[in-house]
C-alpha cells in the first residue's frame, strides 16, 4: 500500500483539496477526522466533526478510541486499497495516526509527505481560513448522501466540481457545521413535524385526513407513527407508500434530521 500524507493548520483547506489531490495522484481512499473513506464512500470511523468540543474532536481525529480505531484499522484491511492519503495538522500528528492505523511508515523525506502549501495559494489559504473562522464551516471530502445518516441534525451544503473537457466527471464534498462551532442548541418543536405533515396532506390528493402523528425525538433522529385515511378512489396501498415516502423527504430537507422510522396506519377511506 501506498501512503501519501498531506499536512496543514487548521481550517487552510486540506480536506477540501484532498479530493483533487487523490484524482491527480490516482490515491483511491482517505482518512480525515477519524473518517475512512474509499472510492467516494465513507467506509467506517466516527467523524471528528460530530464531537461537541476541540478537544474531542482531536482525540477522534488521532483514532484515541480503540474501538474505533480497530473498526477502521479493520475495514482498510478489508479494502485492501492501493493508496492512502492521510490528513493532518502536522507531521508527527499524520504519524500517529498511521502507527495507530497500523499503516506502513513514510519517510521524512519522502515525496510522499506533502503540505498544503505546495498544491494551494495563499490567497486559496486565506479563504479557507475566513469560511472555518468566520463562518464555521468544515469540509468533508465526500458526498452528502454518504454522510446523511452520519451527520443527521447537521446543515449539510454539497459542493459538486465537474472536471474534464467533457464535463463528466464530478466530485463532491460536503460543508458541514460542527457541534462545536454553533452558538447555541438547535432543535426542533413538535408543533414543526406536525405542521409539515399536515401541509403535505392537503398537497396530496390521495390523502383525505391525517387523524393523528406521534413523534418519538431520538437525538439525531426521528421516528413518526402516522395515522391517515385515504380518499375515495385512490389505490390504498400505493398512496400509503408514496406519502411515506414524501414525508420522509419533507422532513429531512425541512429541517436536517434523519427520519429512521414512519409507521403510517390507514384507518379507513374518506
């Protein structure tokens, strides 16, 4: 296996350049904040971006878990990828995390390590710097439907590049907010799930009364038992479907939590 290291402080834009690098670089995963990430896809670990302080953010990132870090260490094994990159803020933070990972060392000299200094600018660096400082902003060099569960009741942004002549091919990383870069809690009232619900009935023709939803909040997800009758003339078992499945979608878009659960109970034809 190949390793490549890519260096840099916090918040100049390592992650959001790293996709580029492994598609110049013909390197087929990443490891960044505690996440393995392979062909696009987030394959194991716990994102260092999901813990609610710095500190335990950087003890995720450098796999301190030791069942996180053998899940991951596991799941490389079982890829068996070719090549690696490996994110960090420092030479010796990289390094521990390939002894942790139980990777094959790079040498100090090697033209493997690479800094971020060498594949951006300054002026790349300072903007990166303004949308983490500033804004609060942290990329994730994979897509936001590999990270919807993983992220469920974090704003997820995808920022999609398409490269080449022919405009095919396409990458995708995803802006998330941290735990600990928001001001304040969010959550969600009730009245809210109920509110949507019910709009989305009135907007569904096969819908001819919700009687009743019972939410069950998890922390980072919700489960919903809905009760409904059908209109006149509508098939019963294809409108059940359909409007589960749109309430599913209405609720995650409307407010960025993950929907584990909707048990719909038809309870008669209106």
């Amino acid at each position: 296996m190949d390793v490549y290291t890519l260096v840099g402080k916090s918040g100049t834009g390592k992650s959001f350049h790293a996709m580029d690098l492994c598609k110049k670089l013909n390197i087929e995963s990443i490891i960044d904040d505690g996440l393995f990430i392979y062909k696009n896809s987030v394959i194991a670990g716990v994102s260092a971006k999901r813990q609610e302080t710095k500190i335990g953010a950087v003890k995720t990132a450098l796999f301190l878990n030791d069942d996180v870090r053998k899940q991951v260490a596991e799941a490389i094994k079982r890829e068996a990828p070719s090549s690696i990159l490996v994110l960090g803020t420092s030479d010796d933070m990289v390094d521990k995390i390939i002894e942790k990972l139980q990777l094959p060392p790079v040498a100090r000299n090697s033209r493997n390590r690479i800094h971020i200094e060498d594949i951006t600018t300054e002026e790349e660096r300072k903007t990166a710097h303004r949308q983490r400082n500033d804004l609060g902003k942290h990329v994730i060099p994979a897509p936001s439907l590999q990270l919807k569960r993983t992220f469920a009741g974090y704003f997820m942004d995808p920022l999609r590049f398409f490269r080449g002549k022919d405009q095919g091919a396409a990458s995708e990383r995803t802006v998330v907010r941290p735990a600990y870069s928001y001001l304040g809690e969010y959550f969600v009232a009730e009245k809210v799930i109920d509110d949507i619900v019910m709009c989305l009935a009135h907007k569904t023709p096969s819908i001819g009364r919700v009687i009743n939803v019972i939410q069950t909040p998890k922390p980072d997800s919700y489960r919903l038992k809905i009760a409904v009758k059908i209109r006149k003339g509508y098939p019963v078992w294809p409108s059940a479907q359909d409007f589960q499945k749109a309430v599913e979608q209405a609720v995650e878009k409307m407010t960025a939590f993950s929907v584990a659960e909707i048990e719909l109970e038809i309870r008669g034809i209106n």
